[in-house]
C-alpha cells in the first residue's frame, strides 16, 4: 500500500465499478459531497475494473468501498451505500482527522439487517416453530440495534 504516502492531505478513496448497481446510485451524491469539502478533502476514486492491481493492492473486496487516508495512511474503511447525509459526515470526519469515529455500516444497511431478522424470527415462529430460526432471527436483529447505537 505504498501509493498511500502519495496522499498527504486528507483524502478519500472510492473504489467502483461501471456495474455496481449501488455505485451508480451513490455517485451523484459522493459528487455533491465531495464538491461541497473540496478545499478540505480530496476524492480520488479508482475504477476497479481497470486499476486491478492498485485495487488489489488496497485489499478491497467489494464495490463501493470508500477509503479514508490521512498523511499517507489508512485511518478508515467503509464498504457499502452511504446516504448524503452520511458522505457528508464522512467528509466532515475525514477533514478533522477522525474517520474512525464514522460508523463502519450505514444506515440502510442496519435497516436491512433489523428487517431481515424480524423477518427471519418471524419465519422462524411460523414453521413449527423452528426456535433455530427464531434465535438467528433475533440476533440479526439484535445485532442491528447494537450497530446502530455504537454508531
């Protein structure tokens, strides 16, 4: 990860993809943000379809994935859709120094996960019931309720 030395101001990396659905539908608002903290943030995204070996370089496993650095080194990583609100908040973080206060799953992620396992569990308690289900249900839920209030 040498090429991080590069990047002495803070900045913030996005790695995507041209067929990365949640990508696509990020972009105008990573643009506005970054727009918007432009003269204390830079934004540098790389296109993991033809910057292969920089991306594997940086370990990045899925797309979006949205690096933080400052003076050269990783201080955060945040892979998923954020809203603009939290883009926003991220630059904000970034700015000061302290991405890793930033909550590493966004919003709609713990959303999808608190539904996923009430749905689950509820699954669970209609097909016999299957306590398995009912547990696994309630601790995706729980975990997502625990996500949300570290973050």
């Amino acid at each position: 990860m040498s090429h991080l030395a590069d990047y002495t101001r803070p900045t913030l990396i996005e790695i995507m993809a041209p067929h990365c659905v949640e990508c696509r539908a990020m972009q105008p608002d990573l643009d506005a943000a970054a727009e918007q903290h432009a003269e204390s943030v830079d934004l540098v995204v790389l296109d993991a379809t033809k910057e292969m070996d920089r991306v594997a370089s940086l370990q990045v496993l899925g797309t979006p994935t949205l690096i933080a650095v400052n003076d050269g080194v990783e201080i955060a990583r945040f892979v998923g859709r954020r809203s603009r609100s939290e883009l926003s908040e991220l630059f904000v973080a970034v700015a000061a120094g302290a991405a890793d206060t930033v909550p590493a799953s966004g919003r709609g992620d713990r959303t999808v996960w608190a539904i996923g396992g009430v749905l689950l569990a509820a699954a669970g308690l209609l097909s016999g019931p299957s306590w398995i289900l009912v547990a696994l249900g309630a601790g995706l839920a729980g975990f997502a309720v625990l996500r949300s209030v570290a973050g």
